[in-house]
C-alpha cells in the first residue's frame, strides 16, 4: 500500500513509535493522521508538534474505541489505515505477577487489537480495501524471560493477527504484526528479557522499516532483521531452541 492520500489512525500516538509513525506517514503523504493516547494532554501535544490531529482513547475500553473511529471518520473520512500500537510492559512470572498485571495486559495487548479490528473492519470490507498495522514484539515471536504476561500476550497479538490476515484477505484487507526488539521509547529494554537485544534502534529508523513493509505489504514487520533468523531457527527445530533459552535463563540467573 502506498500512504499517499490516506487517512490513517495510530494509538498509542503521544510518543516512541506511534509518534515516529505519525511523522513518517506524513512524510509520504498521507492525508491525514489521527493519535490516540490515554492522556489527553500529550496525545494534543504530539498531535500539535507534527501538524495532525489527536484524541484521548484508552484502548481497552471498546466504546472508546469506537467513539475514535466515529470521530476520525467524521471528520476525515474513511479510515484507510488502522494502527493499533498501544502497549506497555509487564514483568513477573507465573507465581508473581497478580491476576491484574495479566487481565491488563491481555486487555490492552490483545484485546485492544480486537476492539480496533471490529471497528473498523466493516467500513474497508464493505470499501474492499484497508489495512490494519498491528504492533507486537520480539518478544511474541520467540520469548521475553522473566516478563510472562508480556511475552504471552504478545504471542497472542501476533496469532491475532495472522488470524485476520487468513480470514479477511479474499476482503483486501492487508494486516501486518510489528515485531521490534528495542527501541529508544520511553520503555526501552536494554535487554530482551535476559538476553542481550541487537541494538536499541531510533523510533524514526523503525518507522522507515514500517513504511518499507506496508509498501510490500509484509505480514512481518521486523525493525531489527536478526529476529527472522531467530523464528526460522526456531521452527527449524524447537527443542533446540528451548534447550537454549534454559541456558540463557541459566546463565542470567547464575550471574
């Protein structure tokens, strides 16, 4: 897809990545660009900085979800792009982290995904055209030790998005999953999980790669190219693998 002349959402917009989007999509020529953010003042602010409109949106909340496609779409007109960025971490383990750390996280790393897709897959079903830019991690392709509910709910967030790409293709509905390692946000790991990252790269550096992916219309958007071979090596042979991520998490926990 080409970004000229489209009118796209992005969540999770007051900063990082969702901002670099932003700046990008601009850049190539979109006609317009609407950021949600949970708090009203830094989404505006964001919004303001790049020339674009903003909205307060807690993603979690459906309602709200669609109150911001309503409003886009009223404003600008149908919604030809759909980013659904929003994110936060999460660590603990399976016997640390409460019940609340995982419901949130499954809310707003899988749900989240859901609420967006539902609302405005009908208007670009019935259009033939759309695309919905979903992000993800590294850590939902291959792991995050020590943060379960984040790992997990990534996980989910990519098989969403697979799910949809299967479903509404014979619709032209395109869907890609990002999928960074770090970034320079204000939730930067300077770890993936216990293993070292290959290099915390710039928001704008990732957005590139986005506009790149969209253009081929890539299923996986990878800002960091290493991860491929990692998810090929992966599924080459998975036992292997785990017996590598027990070594790491070994090695991390022996200091």
């Amino acid at each position: 897809m080409e970004l000229r002349n489209k009118i796209i959402v992005i969540t999770g917009g007051s900063g990082g990545i969702g901002k670099a989007m932003a700046r990008a999509f601009l850049r190539e020529g979109a006609k317009a660009v609407m950021l949600a953010d949970l708090n009203e003042g830094l989404v505006k602010q964001a919004a303001a900085e790049i020339g674009c409109d903003g909205m307060a949106c807690d993603v979690t909340n459906e309602t709200q979800i669609a109150a911001l496609v309503e409003t886009t779409e009223t404003k600008h007109g149908p919604i030809d792009v759909f980013c659904s960025n929003a994110g936060a971490g999460g660590s603990g383990l399976l016997t640390d982290a409460h019940n609340d750390v995982w419901q949130r996280q499954w809310e707003l790393h899988v749900m989240a995904h859901v609420y967006a897709a539902r609302a405005v897959l009908p208007g670009m079903i019935e259009r033939g055209s759309g695309y919905l830019m979903n992000t993800a991690s590294a850590a939902g392709l291959l792991a995050a030790l020590g943060s379960g509910p984040y790992t997990v709910t990534k996980a989910a967030a990519v098989k969403l998005a697979e799910f949809l790409a299967i479903t509404h293709c014979d619709d032209g509905i395109a869907v890609s999953v990002l999928c960074p390692q770090g970034v320079n946000t204000a939730m930067a790991p300077r770890s993936l999980g216990d293993g070292q990252t290959d290099g915390i790269i710039e928001p704008s550096a990732l957005a590139d790669t986005v506009v790149d992916a969209m253009r081929e219309e890539r299923f996986h958007v990878l800002p960091h190219p290493e991860v491929e071979e990692y998810v090929r090596r992966k599924g080459d042979n998975i036992d292997r693998w785990l017996h590598g991520m027990q070594r790491l998490r070994k090695r991390t926990i022996e200091g």
